[in-house]
C-alpha cells in the first residue's frame, strides 16, 4: 500500500497564496463595512476622569463613540486556553472591552465608530480625555517590592501566581565538601512576534447572532471568549477564521473580538471591521514575556550536579493573558532536562504597567533554555571542563519519566542529535581550532539543547475532532478544529488522511477555513500540538469511514467486508489483489441508488490523555570584532528529534523559520520602553531591529527520527521547538570567543561594550 506521509508533497494552498488568490481576513470584508478606530492611553497608569466625545461626534462620517465609561462591567479573560468547569483551572478575568482604570500605555480607553477610515481617525483624535496619573512600575523585581504602585487590585504585590518545584534535600546536599558553587542572573527581553498579517477581525447581526470573522489561531475559544464579554449565550455568536498570515502565538489569544462583537450590536448590527496598525500590534496585542532567571549550581569537580536552584521573575505586563502557564512551563524543564536528586524552584508571574505578554513560539521555553543553557557553559568555564563532555554527562537519561507528565524519553536522543550537528558544523574541530585567540576579531562554536513538550495535557484539555465526506467521483473533504496559520498542517493532515482512509493525496481536499458554526470541535493552534493531537482523530475518523465504505462494497461486490481493502482510492480483495472497482465508481453508486442510496460520512472526536518529549539542539559559529562590539553569525546548525516526518520539506521550512526567530532574540530584538513615561520607543519595523535574511547565514536543518510511540503517526512537536535553543548557542559561541558570558539577550553593541569594557577587552 502506497503512503503519502513521509513525503515532501507540495503545500496544498502554496499555488493559490503564491498566486495572491487565497483570501485573508481583510479580503473578505465587504467594502461596506464600518470603520473601528480605537484611542489608547498616553500614560503608562491612571484613571479616566472623563471623555469629552462632544468635537468626535460632529465630524461627518462618525455614527457611534463608545468610551470605556459606557461598556459593559463583564470581566472575561482572553487567554487561548481550553475551558474548564473547574473554577479552579479558568483562566484570571481581568479584562474589559474598554479601560477606565489604564494600566500600560497603550491601553484601549475609547472607540470610533465611522463610515470610513479617514473619519474614524479623525474622530479618535478629536477625543479629549482627562486622566488621573498614578505611579508605574515596569520591572517585575521592583513590582513586587513594598510600596510599589498596584496594577490590578485584587493581586497584593501584584503577584499574579507563583509556584515552586521541590525535590530532595538540598541543604543536606550542600554539606558536601568539595563542591563548585556557580551563580548567574540571566536577563531575556520583551519581544513581538511580527507576523506578516496584523490582527483583523469584522462583525455583524443576523437573526439575532453576532458572526465574527477574524485572524485568529482559536476560533472556537474565542467564540467562548466573546460570548463572556458581552454576557451572551456561546450558541449565540459564530467565530469564522479564514486563512490568516501567522500568529506565532499572538493570535492564541481573544485579541479584539469581543470589542469587534459589541461593537455591531451598538449600531443596529451593522457591518464593522476593526483592524490594528503595526504600531497596535507591537503594544496593544501581546509580547513575549521578559523573565529575569537566578540560577544556582553546586557541582562536584568532575562535573557531576549535587544541587541547583531556580528563580524566575516573569513579566506579565498589566493583564493576565496566558499569565502563569509561561514561566512555568518553563521552570518545569529546569529539573528535567539535566535531572539532579537535590532541586528548589521558584518562578514568579508580576504584574507590571507594560503590555500584557502572552503566549508567543515556544512559550516560556526559549527564556528558560537560554538562562539554563548560558548557566551550563558558565559551570563549564568554572570547571574548565568542555561544553559537549559536560552535556553528555548529565543530560536526561535514556529511560527517564517525567513524574507529573508521564513523558519518557525513549530513545538515546540527545547524543544522537548532538552527533548529527557535530557532523555538520565539523564542531570539535573549530572548538580546538578557535582555542586561546588573541587579536580583534575572534572566532568561536557554541551549542545548546532544548527540551519541550508536545501538547497540553495533563494540564489542560486535549481533544481533536474531524469530519470526513465521501463525494461522488471518490475524492473526499474533510475538517478539523485545528487551524492552519500557515504553519502547514493542512498539508501534513491531507497526507495523512489520505493515508488514514487510503486515498491518493490528491484526492483529498482540506476544508481550511474553521467556521464554529459547521466545523467540528477543536481548541486551535497552539503548544505544538497539530500533527500529534490531530493524528488522533484523523486515524480514527478514516477508518470509520473506511469501513463504512467496505461495507457498503459488501453490498456491491458480494465480498465479505472482512475480505476486502482500499487502496490508493481502489476496491481491492484481500486475497488476491484483484480490483473489483474504483472508489469513484461506488461513491456514485452510493449516493444515485434507487435502492440503497447513502452519504458516506464519518466523524469522531479523540480526547488524548498523553504527552511526549521533544528534543534538539543548536550550534552556532560567531565571528566577533571586539574593538566594534559586533558579533556576525557565521554558520548555524539546528538538529531536532520530531518523531515521523509526515513532510520532510515541510519540517525544514518550520526549522529554518524558527532559527530565524532565534537569532533575532539573540542579537537584535527588543522591544524597548521610556523609564519616565512608560511609553513604547520602538514599536515599529523601522526601529525595532527584526531578523532578517540578511542577517542570516546559511542554516543548515537536521533531523533524527524516532518515532513516538503513544502518537498514531510517530510524531512529536515541531513548530515551536526551533526557536529554543539558538539564542543559547550564540552566546555560547560568543563566550568561547572572547572569554566574556554575556548575561542577557539580545547581544547588541551596547551590551558587548560593557561586557568587554569590563573584561578588559575595551580601554579608554
């Protein structure tokens, strides 16, 4: 039997986006639509005294303005979470349409509501608001100091959540004599995804439901989301997402939808659209959460580990969001990618009068690996011990099972995908090569491992559904709740429908768009889960519908169902392979018979109860002009343990855009704030110094495939795990350069410059 899945088919929208025919959120909106245009905050925390609206509304073309003093008081949270009916696990509710207490610059405090773009601007600025100015706090440390100005009320020390990790005995560990304590605070940064697409939505009334159209990666969750907002039954708005130009995470979240919905209720439930400028979308969506991270180690001189401990404080900006979930996620590989008998864990979630942070590629994980990865060459440089030895050393073991997840790594993974990127990079050689250099420019290799996750369970809901259709000439269409956003898994999920139900690939058409009102249920894009949770349902809902089919072949051929196979679209007997007919020429028969006529169907819903481990690595090779403060990266190497490939290309596109991010978080992205005022200074693609393929040199993707065995299909994450480990790997090659462990990402001129001041490396 012939498989699509471990072939590297073409993208089944690559012709019609490469043609600009597939349409986005933006291209479906009538032109009749009208204009939202939202007034944010011009302090950083207060509270709106009043809103003149009186000059706004005698503008021509402004039919509706609606400040926050007018919304409704229903507080809902945003996050891209699955529901619980445990109170316990709902998400913190600390949002409202609009903000009369604003608590970031930038906060949302009114919106226009106009016939067109150039009035709805207009009117926003012909808005007049009197503030009450109170103290910002923008640092998470210092948020959670006495005294500090409180951003959400119900939180003392605005402290959103703090958790901790406890295992062993480490004050009885560290009674050993003899051992290496080593000590480093790691800094990463507040940064933005900087999708293609910027957040859009648009909504209307018909029948007394509100349908919401928008760029989103949770159209079921947001239905959720919308219907706590405005206090509506959930049945009484449909979500319906089209093809939407990447999230990365930003859109995991109920972004404004909800602002959108009430909006077409306020005007006789007229067509409104509400589409965010870059600008917006740098401050007013979500970032990725800046944490600060403390780490410990004590070691023995062979470079066993005794004890460590963990601190991380991680800046939540002014709302919730994703809140908790991200440090700690991120604290939760700390004792498990290198396993120690004596661990103490501690991470923070603060409020702070920033832009609220969400989820964002790799969620937590790429702040996590790049303080613990910095802090094992830093044990290395104190141990003179090499990197690579060290790692093999005390990375998890083969057998090792995650006590809460049940994850267990199976296979010898890490020394496989560290050998694969050796290989590739020629690793051991320009470590010695590059050994004791002198001079300006410098040269140097560095590696890093990741850890991740596949999924969220147990921590959360995991369920797929999918629905599959029989048409008249053989080929089929089917659906899912999980949603492309460009990732590719509309792709990856024909191959293995195709596979699941056999059918040639090409007989298989994706219904790509999610419409809540018709599309099975599914809680979205996130947390790497595409190919693993909807592999489930996938595998399931085929071979319902393969014995549907067989059964009804039964009626047509005479042969027992049970001797019988479909095969690459044809009706095949077992026995001896003869094809007995096309699946074309029963699917018509089925459909037209005066005597049995059917629809052949099949839809199911898997809920999965397991998780699995996802492992790679990085090496970077730097070239550093000392006297410049720059660093150019010379070569890069990802390795991933991804279990199957269903689409070898596909995977390596997903690679290649992941070390894209990385090396941006590592030497050039920041999303920067004034300390007087709390204002954004760079939220713009101009001065917000994104990665580039002109900062890129050629990144070289690599995979082991060991194939998971709890996944129908083999398959672990993908998507999210290329962007953990490269930041890491630069400032380790960095460090093998010069000398100097630099402390915090990103590792611009500024930062080299103390560095290498303080090194010795820079005098006046």
């Amino acid at each position: 039997m012939s498989t699509s899945v471990g072939q590297s088919k073409v993208r089944v929208d690559a012709y019609d986006k490469a043609a600009g025919r597939a349409k986005y959120t933006d291209d479906l909106c009538d032109k009749s639509a009208l204009i939202a245009k939202i007034l944010h905050s011009t302090i950083a925390h207060g509270l709106v005294k009043s809103v003149d609206t009186s000059a706004a509304e005698q503008i021509p073309g402004v039919v509706k303005v609606i400040t926050c003093l007018d919304v409704p008081n229903y507080k809902f949270p945003t996050a891209g979470h699955p529901w619980s009916t445990d109170p316990a696990h709902q998400d913190v509710e600390d949002r409202l349409l609009l903000n009369r207490h604003v608590r970031y610059y930038g906060d949302d405090v009114a919106v226009v509501v106009a016939e067109d773009e150039v009035a709805a601007m207009q009117g926003v600025r012909a808005l007049k608001v009197e503030y009450e100015e109170y103290p910002f706090v923008l640092d998470a440390q210092e948020a959670m100091a006495e005294g500090a100005p409180q951003v959400q009320e119900d939180f003392p020390g605005n402290i959103l959540a703090h958790t901790s990790i406890r295992r062993g005995d480490l004050e009885k560990a560290l009674q050993e004599p003899g051992l290496i304590k080593v000590e480093g605070w790691y800094d990463t940064p507040t940064v933005q995804h900087c999708h293609i697409e910027n957040h859009v939505c648009f909504a209307s009334m018909e029948a007394g439901r509100i349908t919401v159209v928008t760029s989103t990666q949770i159209p079921h969750i947001v239905r959720r989301v919308v219907g706590q907002a405005l206090g509506l039954p959930w049945g009484k708005v449909r979500i319906v997402k089209p093809y939407i130009g990447g999230g990365f995470g930003n859109k995991q979240d109920a972004l404004y939808e909800p602002l959108c919905a009430y909006l077409t209720t306020q005007v006789g439930g007229r067509l409104v659209k509400l589409e965010c400028t870059r600008e917006e979308t740098f401050v007013s969506n979500r970032v990725r959460h800046a944490i600060r991270t403390h780490i410990i180690s004590w070691v023995r001189p062979d470079g066993a580990i005794v004890a460590r401990k963990f601190e991380a404080f991680s800046n939540q900006g002014a709302y919730a969001s994703h809140g908790h979930g991200v440090v700690a996620k991120g604290m939760g590989a700390f004792p498990q990618l290198y396993p120690c008998d004596n661990v103490e864990c501690d991470c923070w979630s603060v409020y702070t009068n920033r832009p609220a942070a969400g989820a964002m590629r790799g969620y937590g994980i790429p702040q996590a690996m790049f303080a613990g990865e910095c802090h094992i060459d830093d044990i290395c440089l104190s141990l003179g011990m090499d990197p690579l030895e060290f790692r093999r050393k005390n990375l998890m073991p083969v057998g090792y099972v995650d006590g809460f997840s049940k994850n267990e790594l199976y296979d010898d993974t890490f020394n496989q995908c560290l050998d694969r990127a050796m290989e590739v990079i020629d690793y051991q050689q320009k470590r010695k090569d590059y050994q004791n250099q002198t001079g300006p420019v410098r040269r140097g290799v560095g590696l890093a491992v990741f850890w991740y996750n596949t999924a969220v369970w147990p921590i959360s809901l995991e369920s797929s559904s999918c629905r599959m259709v029989l048409n008249q000439d053989g080929s089929l269409q089917f659906q899912t709740g999980e949603t492309e956003i460009g990732q590719g898994c509309d792709t990856a999920y024909t191959q293995m429908v195709a596979d699941a139900v056999g059918v040639p690939f090409e007989d298989v058409h994706v219904v790509s768009s999610q419409d809540t009102d018709v599309t099975p249920f599914g809680t979205g894009a996130y947390a790497s889960r595409q190919t693993y949770i909807g592999g489930f349902s996938i595998i399931q809902t085929g071979r319902l519908l393969r014995e549907r089919i067989l059964n009804y072949a039964h009626e047509l051929t005479r042969m027992p169902a049970a001797t019988l196979d479909l095969v690459d679209g044809k009706i095949v007997r077992k026995g001896d392979g003869r094809v007995l007919m096309t699946l074309g020429e029963l699917a018509t028969e089925a459909l037209y018979s005066t005597t049995n006529s059917q629809h052949l169907t099949a839809e199911s819903t898997a809920q999965i109860k397991s998780n699995a481990y996802s492992f790679g690595c990085s090496i970077a090779e730097v070239e550093v002009d000392i006297p410049m403060c720059k660093v150019k990266l010379l070569n890069m190497v990802n390795v991933h343990d991804c279990g199957r490939l269903i689409n070898p290309a596909l995977a390596e596109a997903q690679v290649h855009g992941g070390m894209s991010m990385a090396i941006g978080y590592g030497l050039s992205e920041e999303l920067k704030f004034d300390a007087r005022t709390g204002k954004p200074l760079n939220n713009n693609l101009l001065d917000y110094k994104l990665s580039t393929c002109m900062d890129h040199p050629n990144l070289e993707a690599r995979f082991v495939e060991n194939l998971e065995p709890t996944s129908p299909y083999g398959t672990k994450s993908l998507g999210e795990p290329p962007a953990c480990s490269g930041a890491p790997a630069i400032r380790n090659a960095v460090l093998q350069a010069t000398g100097v462990a630099v402390d915090r990402c990103p590792i611009t001129p500024h930062i080299l410059f103390e560095a290498f001041k303080e090194a010795g490396l820079i005098t006046d």
